[in-house]
C-alpha cells in the first residue's frame, strides 16, 4: 500500500486512531503502552512536583517493587521523560527528574490518577455485581 492509500485509510477511521498516520500506528501503540502503563503513570505523578531520589520514590509509591521501579525509570528515562542523575558518593544518591517532555504528560497524569480515585468505589461496585472484583 502506498503512501497516499495509508492516508486514505486512516483519514476514514472515526476518533483518535484517524490522527495515526499508519505507518507510525505500531509505534504510537507502544508509546501508549508505556505512557499508559500504571506504575509510568504513578512514577511520573510522583515527580511532578520536583526532583526525588530512589528511595523516596519507592517509599511515595504504594505497592512498587524495586525491580519495577527500576525497570520503568530505565524505561522512563530511555524514552526522555526522566532525567537520572548519578553521586559518586558512599553511600550512592541517584535522583530523578521529569524532563520538559515528562512534565507535558503531567496534567493528563493527574486527572487520570484523579478520576481513577474519584471513580474507583462505583467500578468496585460493578466489579462486583460481575464477579470480577479483586481480578484485575
């Protein structure tokens, strides 16, 4: 398929897939994985307010494991949405930071994270009446 015909394509989808020019759609579905993804969501809304140290941002995020800490600042910091920066001291401080491009995610972070805690007791209920709480 040409150029030309893969514009077509999109341009008749309805909603935000019609913004996808096709030939970047796989890469924009693993942007929106990682962006999407809920410990880049809690990390990213962590550091909203400034620059935090490993340790306070394993403390500040219920439920984070240290290895998936690890592994989504890495990802967060390969994809330029955190800044990490190393101490040679004993012992070894590495504080991390939001990028400008980090900090552009920062009020879509926070009212996702906020409607989330605004509508968690009605998707709970739901849940329920479906028997599918605690599975997700």
């Amino acid at each position: 398929m040409d150029a030309a015909a893969a514009q077509k394509d999109t341009a008749a989808l309805p909603g935000p897939c019609a913004r996808m020019p096709v030939e970047h759609a796989d890469f924009i579905r693993q942007v929106l994985d990682r962006v999407g993804d809920k410990w880049t969501l809690l990390v990213i809304g962590t550091l909203q307010d400034g620059l935090l140290r490993y340790s306070d941002l394993q403390r500040t995020i219920p439920g984070i494991s240290q290895r998936m800490l690890s592994r989504t600042l890495a990802q967060l910091h390969e994809d330029g949405l955190v800044t990490r920066t190393a101490y040679a001291e004993v012992p070894p401080r590495v504080e991390y930071a939001l990028t400008p491009l980090g900090t552009s995610l920062n009020d879509i972070v926070a009212s996702l994270i906020d409607w989330a805690a605004t509508h968690h007791d009605d998707i709970r209920q739901h849940r329920a009446r479906h028997g599918t709480l605690g599975t997700h």
